[in-house]
C-alpha cells in the first residue's frame, strides 16, 4: 500500500536560513592521517564547496548560522559521546575548533551557535534565534552528514521546519554512511536532498523577491 503524498513543496518555503554545520579549522589544518573523527574521501574538497552557498547567502540576504560543536578542555561535557568511534576532538582551548573563517567567508553580521552535542537544537538558542528571524526552510551543510548535520536535521524536521540538505556539500565519516544518512533525511521529508546548483538558483530567485 502506497503512503499518501503531500503536494510538492518548494525548495524554499517562506524565510529561509543557511545552516553551516560544524566547518571548523581543523578541516583545513589538520593533515594527520589518524584523525580524531573519520572523514570520506573528499571532505575537505565538500567543505570548501560550502563557501559557494555562504556567499550566495550573504549575497541575496539569506542569514547565515554558523554551528561550532566545542567542547570545555576538562572534557566534563562529552558525556557519552566518547564511547562510540569517535576520540577526543573540538576542545575548547584548541585553535583548531576555530570555525574556518577565513576559508567560508565568515563575516561579523553571521550569527554563531555554540553546542556540546550532535544536534545543533540540542542545549543551544538555535531555536530562539530561528524563531526571532521567522525562519521556516533551513539549509544545511556541513559535516559530519551521518552524525552531525542528520541529527540536526531530524530535531528541524520534528519542530516543523522545512529541511534541505545540500548534498554537494556535506560529507560524512565513510561515503557509505554519508549515503545512508541522504537517504534517511530524504524519507523524513521528499525532496530534502538537493543539488548546490538548485539551491543557489532558489535563493537567486528568492533574492529578486526580497524587497531590498
């Protein structure tokens, strides 16, 4: 039996925010070959594509939330996070936890959310600021697109946000996982999964609507 389908929804519904999950120095700076968390092939090159959608947004006056996962050097807030694949990682006193400002063209007018956990609704004013900007479409990007930009994701999508994933940008841990995470925010919400291509035609076109 088939599951009734909603008519389709545009790429952008109402105001919308681009979401910039967790694109921090040590993409770019930390060329070890045992990282801390796994990377896909391909990471780094996904990250730097985000800066694509960073300047469309500023561009056409889309908000631009920069999500920086930290955590305090004394490791009190990783509560259980270390207990799966990943180690020690985003410490508070390391520059490398830095968001890569210079790399996605970071400016003053950005907004930035700091969190302790995967979701960036979790424990954060994500949800406060959204509310105050009367955002209903978020974009994300981003990594990790397994943990990180799906968790967040999943906890817009259960408050009634409309969610894209902009699957050129984001990458995950493996390309398996990453692929396996597009395919499950896909069925929370169809057509949740877009090319940066459209992306950057929907807010060109949002711009033209947007009375300056």
């Amino acid at each position: 039996m088939k599951t009734r389908r909603q008519p389709p929804r545009a790429l952008i519904e109402g105001r919308a925010a681009l979401i910039v999950i967790d694109i921090q120095a040590s993409t770019f700076r930390d060329d070890s070959p045992d990282r801390a968390i796994a990377n896909m092939p391909g990471y780094r090159a996904r990250m730097l594509k985000a800066r694509q959608v960073i300047d469309a947004a500023h561009t056409h006056q889309i908000p631009v939330i920069f999500i920086q996962e930290i955590h305090r050097s004394d490791l009190v807030d990783f509560g259980r996070e270390l207990d799966g694949d990943e180690d020690i990682h985003c410490l508070d006193n390391d520059p490398n936890t830095d968001i890569a400002a210079a790399e996605m063209g970071y400016l003053p007018t950005d907004y930035l959310v700091p969190k302790r956990r995967y979701s960036a609704f979790f424990g954060t004013d994500l949800e406060i600021l959204l509310r105050g900007l009367k955002v209903q479409t978020l974009l994300l990007c981003g990594g990790l697109t397994d943990v990180c930009v799906h968790y967040t994701f999943v906890d817009g999508h259960q408050s009634d946000y409309f969610c894209r994933v902009i699957e050129d940008c984001v990458a995950g841990s493996t390309l398996e996982a990453h692929e396996a995470a597009l395919r499950a925010m896909e069925y929370l919400q169809t057509g949740a999964r877009r090319p940066l291509a459209e992306v950057l035609d929907a807010m060109a076109a949002r711009g033209r609507e947007t009375p300056r």
